[in-house]
C-alpha cells in the first residue's frame, strides 16, 4: 500500500522499488511512497519516545511530544534518483492529513537546526529516544525536510524526516512511529495449567499455548518458556496414549515464505525441547508451521499480532 497520488506524484514514483529487508513492514496507519523500500527496520515492543515538534536551539530540542507503546523505526531509500525530499515530505503531509492526521510541526533545513547546523537525528539517520543525547550529526548541505503528525485519536505519533542521502543517490525517509499500548504485566496473563491443555484438547482438538517465547526473529526459546514446556511434557507423561501435532504460528509481518519457515523452525525447537529436556519420545510429536495463516485475532493492533505469534498443541489420531 501506498501514499496517496498527489499533484506531485509523477510517473517517476511508480518504479518499482527493490525487496524490503527481511521481516520489515510499514506502520499500518503510515505507508509508504510507492517507489521505496525500506532498508532498516527495528522495532519495541514497549518503550517511550519522545518526537522532537520544535527546532534544536542549541541546548536541546525546543519541544518534544512523547508517547508510550510499540515503536517502529525505519528508514526507506528510493529506486529513482530524481525524487527530492520536498516531493516526499509533500506527499507524506497530504495524504496523512487526508487520514485525519494533525501536523504538530513541519520545517526544513535551517528551521529544524535553529541556525545551529545541528538536528536530531543519529550517525544512521534515525531518530535518539530516552536520555540519549539528540543530536549526532551536522546538516551540512543537505536538504532535510521534516514533520511530527499525530492521528486523530492521540493513539499514533510519528517524526518522518525526508532528505539527500549521503551514502545512495536521490532521497531517502527516516521515521520513528509510536503507537498508543497499555503495557504487559505479570498480572494480565495467567499460564495454562495441564488439566486446562487437557480440556482444551478434548473439546478442541486443539490448545493455544502464549508462554513459549522465542528470540526476536528466531527460533531460539526464551528461558521464560521453561514452565509451559514442564506443563507440556507433565500432560504427555500422564496421557501416555497422547500424540501432538507441534504448529507454530505468526503474525502477519514479513513475507508469507519468511513466516512459514520461522513458524516451523519454533516448532522443531519445541519438540526438540520436550524430547532432549523432558525425555518425551519423537514419535509421540511432529513440528508444522502455519506462518500467518491462521490468526485467532487482528493483526492491526500489536496486542492481536501477541497473540497471533503462538505455539499450537493439536491432538493427533494415534
């Protein structure tokens, strides 16, 4: 999906752009302009970040609106190396105010350093969060054009800086994205017990399990997943008829092949976990992957993709 057509939108802007790195994706209420592609991707699942929404004065950053949740940042690059940073920043401001979005703050060059050749942006063209120090890099001669926007509800902030690239012909995007989240606790969240996998089993035939956790981007089980595993391997011992199907599953980020291919990795790990580390036998389990294809919620919210990313128990006939 793309920005909106614009006046300033030529031909130029539907080059098709090069494969996004893997596991990147655009902020659903902010995309792209047709003819990018992104080649830094990063995101928090929880974190405050502050979008600068004045000029650095020398001091610090004259105003900053901040916001609490899941942070997104990216950087794009262009295929067509005639595509300036006003175009870009023309086209992003008209169609996210056509989206209801209120421009907090818009400026460029001069504007944006108060005079001082100073921004706030890092050594990689992204945008300091936290205490850290805000700017890292000076102007110079670039062409640097700036917005902080906000939805209309208060429930996304975004800083997107458009600019001359150094390191690649024709314009590039940085861009930090805040999305409104109530933060995870201990308390909103309370582990299968073997008798609830057990029921669900039976009036199922199928259990989702939320405590095994996996490195981001990996097939790797967090440590944290130790007590959802023992109560897995404690039903197998005390079912010894029961033979599981193991089916990982993801959110709807990344492609649809990078998707099946970590969701079967999660799983071979699972079972490999239950037999080398409970002693269960191989042939009482079998790892699948379904990537994306089977969401039990939204994937536009990052609460329904948390429960999307999951391990699925699904009971096999013998």
């Amino acid at each position: 999906m793309t920005l909106a057509s614009t006046a300033l939108l030529t031909t130029a802007f539907l080059v098709v752009a090069q494969a996004d790195i893997d596991g990147a994706y655009d902020h659903a209420e902010i995309p792209r302009v047709a003819g990018s592609s992104i080649v830094h991707f990063e995101r928090s699942e929880y974190d405050r970040v502050g979008i600068p929404t004045g000029p650095y004065d020398g001091d610090g950053i004259e105003s900053v609106e901040s916001l609490e949740g899941e942070v997104l940042s990216l950087s794009y690059t262009f295929d067509n190396p005639d595509i300036t940073p006003l175009q870009v920043k023309r086209n992003y401001r008209q169609a996210l105010e056509e989206r209801g979005f209120e421009v907090l703050y818009a400026a460029s060059n001069d504007e944006l350093s108060g005079g001082t050749g100073r921004l706030f942006f890092n050594s990689a063209g992204l945008f300091e969060r936290g205490a850290r120090s805000c700017c890292h890099f000076a102007s110079g001669n670039r062409d640097i054009r700036y917005l902080a926007v906000r939805s209309a509800d208060g429930a996304v902030l975004a800083g997107i800086a458009a600019f001359n690239a150094r390191r690649v012909d024709g314009a590039a995007v940085s861009m930090t994205v805040v999305t409104a989240e109530e933060m995870e606790t201990a308390m909103d969240h309370r582990p299968l017990t073997a008798d609830e996998m057990a029921s669900g089993l039976m009036e199922d035939g199928r259990v989702a399990v939320q405590d095994i956790l996996f490195e981001h981007d990996s097939a790797e089980i967090l440590p944290d997943s130790a007590d959802a595993l023992a109560t897995i391997s404690g039903l197998l011992q005390e079912r010894a008829d029961l033979h599981l199907l193991v089916v990982g599953h993801t959110d709807n980020t990344g492609s649809y092949d990078y998707n099946v291919q970590l969701s079967m990795a999660r799983a071979t790990s699972v079972m490999d976990y239950l037999t080398n580390q409970h002693g269960i036998s191989g042939d009482r389990l079998q790892a699948a992957g379904a990537g994306m294809m089977a969401p039990i919620t939204t994937n536009l919210t990052e609460e329904g993709r948390s429960r999307n990313r999951r391990v699925e128990l699904v009971q096999m006939a013998q």
